[in-house]
C-alpha cells in the first residue's frame, strides 16, 4: 500500500477552491517560465538548486498508479521536498492538467516544480496555505482533482 492510498483526498472542503487557485498560479508561472516540468527535469533542478523551489506538483491519475518507476520517482522526489521544505501537492486529472498548460500529450507533466516567480502570485498564497493545513492535520501529501470544465 502507497502513501497516497492510505490518504484520502476528499476530506477537505477547500479543494476546489484550491485547484482553480492551482490552475492560476500554473498558467502564470509559466508565462513567467517559472515552471520545470517532467520527473527527469525537476529531480535535476531539485538537486542542483532546490531552494529556488517553491512548490512541487506531483500528477498521475488512476492507470498511472501501478507503474512502480514511477512510484520510486515520486518517492525520491517527496524525499528532496521534505528536505527542502518545498511545498508538495498531490494532483489527478492529467487531461485538464494538459489543458491549462497547453501541452502535447507526448510531454511528460507527472512531475512540475514552480520556482520563485518573478511577482509573488496570489495563488502561491492560498495553495501553499492549503498545503500548510494539510500537513497540520497529518496529510503530507495533500491532494487536488482538477476537473474538466
């Protein structure tokens, strides 16, 4: 049994909330080009320079969840996160994922790490709030389901 199973993810109310607040800070991190995306990628950033990190999405839906590769990724990824005290969020809905960020579905987004915008966005605020009051009550791996719209 993984982390993430042992968690539910609909026991807070502010979810919704929190992943449209999730898709803002998103689109604008990347038109600051703020955002690193894919396992690969971030786990290269993290290493080389991870207190320029402040937030770690960690994305995979259902069918995703038995590839034990990239399991192991997101364990040694979490493991750079708490270390570094970085943020870490949880997120199914890999199709609207794709959708606000605009990508290909040959892009890998299962790992996205937004580094310190330029303009310290709003919804850094409250995604890094929700993530605060997660871990306050023992979820360390909070979790968002971005819906289709």
């Amino acid at each position: 049994m993984t982390l993430e199973e042992l968690v539910d993810c609909s026991s807070n109310t502010d979810v919704e909330s929190v992943s449209e607040a999730l898709e803002e800070l998103l689109v604008a991190a990347r038109e600051q080009d703020c955002l690193t995306m894919g396992v690969y990628e971030s786990a290269k950033l993290m290493n080389a320079d991870p207190d320029s990190v402040v937030l770690c999405v960690l994305a995979c839906d259902e069918e995703d969840g038995c590839d034990v590769a990239m399991q192991i990724h997101f364990t040694l990824i979490r493991a750079f996160c708490c270390e570094a005290r970085v943020d870490l969020l949880r997120v199914s809905g890999m199709r609207r994922l794709r959708n606000v960020l605009g990508e290909p579905g040959e892009r890998d987004l299962h790992c996205i790490l937004v580094t310190s915008p330029q303009a310290e966005h709003m919804e850094l605020g409250a995604v890094g709030r929700f993530c605060e009051e997660s871990r306050t009550k023992n979820q360390w791996l909070p979790c968002v389901t971005l819906t289709d719209r």
